[in-house]
C-alpha cells in the first residue's frame, strides 16, 4: 500500500490527476474505470482542461456501479454524474465510454476479463467504509463478483445497484483511493489501520498488491508516520 499525504483537497485533486495521466499517456489501450460522487468533482475540472484538444482516443471509460435510470435520464445515477461532470466537459467520445447498466451485468466480470481488466479503479470512501455499492451488511468481502443489491433509500424508497464485487475489484491492476475531509478522518483509520471486518467494507482493499491512497492532512488527521 502506498500513502500519499495532500495539504488539501485542491493538491489531492492535482496528485489524483498525475496518476491518471500518467497512466492515460501511454501508447497503448487503457482502460480507467472512475467513480461519481463529490469527491472527484476537482479532478475532473482540472483533467478535462488538460484531455481537451488533445488525442486521448486510446483511453476508455467504465462505470463500476449503476442504477436503473429515473425519470427520463438515458443513463442511471453514475453514468449520468460522469456524463456531466467530466465526459461532456473534456468532450470524450461516446464509443469510448462503457456503461456498466442493470442489463448487463451478469456479463460484466467476461466483458472485463475480455479487455483485460482495468487499468485503474479510481474510487471514493464512503462515510461508512463502502466501496463501489458495496456497503456494511451487504457480506461484500466473499469472493464475489458484480452483483445486483438492494438498498432503502431515505427519498427514494428502495432503489437497486448493479455493483462490482470484492473479487472484480481487485482483479483491477491498480487501486487509485482518494480520500478529503475531517469527516473521512476515523473512517479512513479503520480501513488503513483496522481489522479486515464487514462492517468496513473498504478494509479488504488494502490486501491488492497496487493500492494507492491520496488523502489530504484533514483526512489523514488519525494516521500516524
């Protein structure tokens, strides 16, 4: 596990950009899957800004959570947040963006096995130690792969996910963890320092051999040198 120390949520963002070109900038196929949510919202800003009028056709794009699409949305909740945040913006060509949906997910882990597997999971941490959809009480650490979950949610009833597993994730080359905030500090601890538990679903990550965890002084508050 490799633990890089931000001042702030600006520097994680920029150091976060860094791994990702310097794995976009290769001369081959590379294959990034990104995560949605509030925490990549500075990365995006700054990577789209730098991917804009440049050839970036050998990098592709994947989802690792879904939901149903509401309303009139083409997409669910994540490929519509990517869309928005960060596709649109650094004007990424719709072939090289590919959705996992709530329809094929029973083939995700072939699909991913047959590009061979990602380059880069960029992922949040939950504010109770979840990855992906995987959340405390949903028995995410057996061997599994991506799966359909079920989750009561306070405003929309019960909403379901089509989510990668334990096992799907660290099939992954590269685990890219990033982490801002005094609110992430003790949960950050528990997952760098704690026991591997279910009630912490982020724990098992530090097992993958390439685990990289960019957190700003504020979330990093309870870890010591």
């Amino acid at each position: 596990m490799k633990l890089v120390i931000t001042k702030d949520y600006e520097e994680m963002s920029q150091v976060a950009v860094e791994y990702l070109l310097g794995e976009m900038n290769q001369n081959r196929k590379v294959n990034l899957c990104i995560t949605a949510g509030k925490t990549p919202e500075r990365i995006y800003e700054i990577l789209a800004k730098k991917v804009q009028g440049r050839d970036f056709s050998n990098v592709h794009y994947y989802n690792f959570d879904e939901s149903y699409p509401m309303n009139d949305d083409e997409y669910g909740v994540t490929m519509t947040e990517l869309k928005k945040l960060y596709f649109d913006k650094a004007s990424v060509n719709p072939e090289n963006t590919h959705p996992l949906t709530m329809e094929n997910y029973q083939t995700w882990d072939d699909y991913i096995d047959s590009i061979g597997r990602f380059d880069i999971i960029m992922m949040g941490l939950g504010s109770d130690g979840h990855f992906c959809a995987n959340l405390p009480g949903t028995n995410c650490l057996h061997d599994l792969k991506t799966r359909l979950l079920s989750f009561d949610m306070p405003d929309n009833g019960t909403m379901q996910f089509a989510t990668m597993g334990t096992q799907s994730v660290m099939a992954s080359k590269h685990l890219l963890f990033i982490v801002n905030g005094e609110h992430k500090a003790e949960i950050l601890k528990q997952v760098l320092v704690g026991p591997i538990d279910e009630e912490c679903p982020s724990s098992v990550l530090k097992l993958h051999p390439n685990f990289t965890v960019i957190a700003d002084e504020a979330a990093a508050k309870y870890l010591t040198k």
